[in-house]
C-alpha cells in the first residue's frame, strides 16, 4: 500500500537541495576563511569601495553602534532583545563567533540561514573582487563579514542594525554606519598593540563612532577614559547620557537563573526587571542596554516606555559564552573572559552569585594576552586548575601557560592536558574527586578565551 503521506521523488529532491546548501555554504565559508581569519587591516577605504558598489546597503536602515573593551556582544543581545519586544525587526551583527560564522548575522534574533548566507555572498564576492584588483591590500575576513551583514539587513529589510565594532572604533569597518545612536561599554586595557598602550589612547579609538549630531550612551568610564569620550562628544556636537548621572541600576538582586533589577533609565524607573544573566556587569550591560533603545525609541524626560514590555525583553535575553550554564552535577560554566576588565567581572559573579563548596578551573589563553593577570584573578576562587590550549594558531603552549600557573597556584594545584577533550575530563574528574554526597555544589569553570569556550561548547553541547 502506498504511503500517501509523502512523495518520495520531492524528500528526495528536498534532500539533494539541502546537501548542496551545505556543500555552499562550506565553500563560502573556506573562501572567507582563505582572507586570513586574524588579518587586520585598520583602513576604510576598501570597505567604503564595496559598499558603494552594493548601492550603500548601510543607508537603508538606521543603527544602533557599540563599541567598547568588555560587554559589547551581551549588551547588543539585550538591546536586541528589547527591541524585538517593542515590535521591530531587527539585525544584529556581533563577533566573534562561537560556532558557525552565521552567528554574526542576526535576523531577528536567529543567526541567518546557510541559504540566505550563501546567497548574499554569491552576490558580494564579484564585487570584492574586483575592490581587491584595485586595492594594495584585499579585503579582510572582517570586512566580508560587515559587508555581508549590511547587505543582508537591507535584503531582509529590518527597521534597526545593532552593531558591534571588530577593533577599536575609528577604523574599524563597522565605522561607515555614522549610526545615530552610539553605545560606549566599560573601557580598560586590550588590544594594546594596535590601540594604544594607555586607556585614554584606547578610548580616543573608540570614541571614533561618533559621528555628529549622535546621541551617545555611555557605560560608566574611568577619567582616563572619559575625557577623549567628552571631547569627541563636543568636537560633533553629540549628546551623552552617562551611567551614574543620567541612568543606571538602583538597584539588584540574586534570583534564579540570573538576577531582579531596579533601572533608572533616561524616562523614569523601571523594576522587577528579570534578566537571565549572571553578575554586576550584566546588570550594568541592562542599564546602559535600556538607555540605547530608550534613545533610539524616543524616550527620556517627559516620556517613559512600556515597563511591561521592557521587562518582556530583558526576560528574553540571552549570551552564550558568558558564565553560561551547559552541564550539572558538576555544574559547568562556559565565560569568555580574556582579559583582567573581563576576568574580575566573572571572579566577582562567581563570588556573589556561586556557592561552590569545591570549583576546578579549566583555563586556554592567546599567547598575546595578560595570562599572569587572568591567573592571580582566578587563584582566590579556584581549587585547582587545568590548563590546555585551545584551537587559535596564536594559542599559549600548554607547557608555558602550566609553569606560570605553578608560579602563582603551587605545583599541587596545577594540572596540564594537551588537547581541550582531556583538560575537560580531566577538570570534571578532579571536581568530581573528595566530595562527599551531592555533587550539585561543585563546579568546573571554562574560560581564558572565547576561542577557549567554542571549542568546549562544540563538545559538551554535542
């Protein structure tokens, strides 16, 4: 008897059509990787030239521009949370990716479909290749992947672009939006070899996305870093609202699965906000996260938004990758951290908001980051240590990252595995060990570098 239910000749067809957008989009993603995945060049001149030829898909829709050292991506996720929630569609274009390159490219809050990803490609490549015949240097990784997001924003359409710079903010690719909303998370010390050495050198960088007449939301600065923020702000004639004085978290506590705020945003106060993320610094993304879309929506002095609503969106967000959750007994954490402004965020969540009785840190850093400051933040709250490496060509060798870690933990505490799957079994193993009755109050700790918590999440979240 004949099954009416399906056609064999069309799941066949449907099949085929599906392994060849695969095969596509394994090709497209082996040709951007061909660019050079780390290659940086800080200039805007082949990007402007490709987006010209695109028709200036950055024109078709208004922007929201984050720039800033830590916070950017979950404080891009909450504003597009919240946006989503008021009703709008949204893009969002975040780095770096955990998983797939399409994670970049957000539609309303889903990475973009292989499909659509290879389709827009198809029709970017002709031209940047012939932006890289005109060019002394081709075109990045970097700004395939700007470019792609733009043309795919304007394709789908969207009402709002939630952008997170690459590197810095002057010359970084994203940096032709001249968005009229700007966002400024904490500043502190990274990327020194390309930046500056100082925090007033970095934050000149990236005080480089305000464009004039932008309304700037700015995270909570040091003065060294403040200072360019405010003299770029009166170069432009832009206007800031700063955390402490215009907005801010009144108030927070613990809850389950993340913590209750209290905000004072630019149009009045806004309580039992439930955000599903861990730590002060999250709170602080929310504040300065509502403020962003409260400017962008029109709200401030004389007119509040939807407290409703806002709480509806918070309640959706999401960050995988910062002191995410992916096991239990023993718990296991996933965070990002990578550099000590990030690193002391994760230290004192854990402290505030973890009641591990035992919790073993499994740790994979970039050669060129501060590994001896991300170590001694760590010692106070780690039992023991696992280090590796993870899978970047710029990883610390294990035997390095093991004799520094004996420098600051004692040789008792540290152990060495030279492959990600074995530093994890072994971590779990060592939490696992001497702990009597439920596991539930043990803890294994991923971190060092977002490149540290892909690879781990594409083997526990298997």
């Amino acid at each position: 008897m004949t099954d009416r239910t399906e056609n064999p000749d069309r799941t066949d067809r449907a099949g085929r059509a599906e392994r060849a957008d695969r095969t596509g989009f394994a090709a497209v993603e082996a040709e951007l990787a061909g660019r050079g995945f780390t290659r940086m060049v800080f200039e805007l001149d082949r990007i402007e030239m490709l987006l010209d030829l695109l028709g200036s898909p950055q024109r078709a829709y208004p922007s929201i521009h984050l720039t800033g050292t830590n916070g950017k991506t979950s404080t891009a996720r909450m504003i597009d949370s919240l946006l989503r929630a008021f009703g709008l569609h949204t893009g969002r274009y975040t780095s770096p990716h955990l998983e797939t390159v399409r994670e970049r490219i957000s539609l309303d809050g889903e990475p973009v479909g292989e499909e659509r990803f290879v389709d827009t490609y198809r029709e970017v490549a002709p031209l940047a290749a012939l932006v890289d015949q005109r060019s002394a240097e081709p075109l990045t990784y970097f700004d395939m992947t700007t470019a792609l997001a733009f043309a795919t924003f304007a394709d789908a359409p969207v009402d709002v672009a939630v952008v997170e710079v690459g590197l810095g903010g002057a010359e970084d690719a994203t940096n032709v939006l001249q968005a009229g909303v700007c966002v400024l998370t904490p500043i502190g010390l990274d990327h020194t070899e390309w930046l500056g050495d100082t925090i007033e050198d970095i934050a000149l960088a990236k005080a480089g996305i305000i464009h004039k007449g932008a309304t700037v939301i700015s995270a909570a600065q040091d003065e060294e870093a403040a200072r360019p923020i405010l003299e770029r702000c009166a170069e432009v004639d832009a206007t800031i609202a700063r955390e402490g004085a215009e907005f801010g978290v009144l108030r927070r506590s613990v809850a389950v699965g993340g913590q209750v705020l209290t905000l004072q945003g630019l149009g009045g106060v806004y309580d039992e906000v439930f955000v599903p993320l861990h730590g002060a610094h999250q709170a602080q993304n929310a504040a300065v996260a509502l403020a962003a879309v409260e400017a962008f929506l029109g709200a401030g002095a004389k007119r509040q938004l939807d407290v409703e609503t806002v709480r509806e969106g918070f309640a959706t967000a999401s960050s995988p990758g910062r002191l995410e959750r992916v096991r239990t007994a023993p718990t296991v954490l996933l965070d990002g951290a990578h550099n000590p402004h990030g690193m002391t965020a994760t230290v004192t969540a854990l402290q505030e908001e973890f009641a591990f009785s035992k919790l073993v840190a499994v740790v994979a850093v970039l050669a060129d980051k501060d590994a001896a400051s991300l170590l001694e933040l760590l010692e106070p709250v780690v039992d023991q240590l696992v280090v590796t490496r993870n899978s970047s060509p710029r990883a610390m060798p294990v035997a390095e990252l093991a004799a520094l870690a004996a420098e600051i933990f004692g040789p008792d505490r540290v152990e060495s595995a030279e492959e990600m799957p074995d530093a994890i079994e072994a971590g779990v193993a060592l939490a696992e060990s001497d702990v009597p009755g439920e596991l539930s109050g043990v803890g294994v700790l991923i971190t060092g570098s977002v490149v540290t918590v892909a690879d781990a999440r594409r083997l526990l979240k298997r």
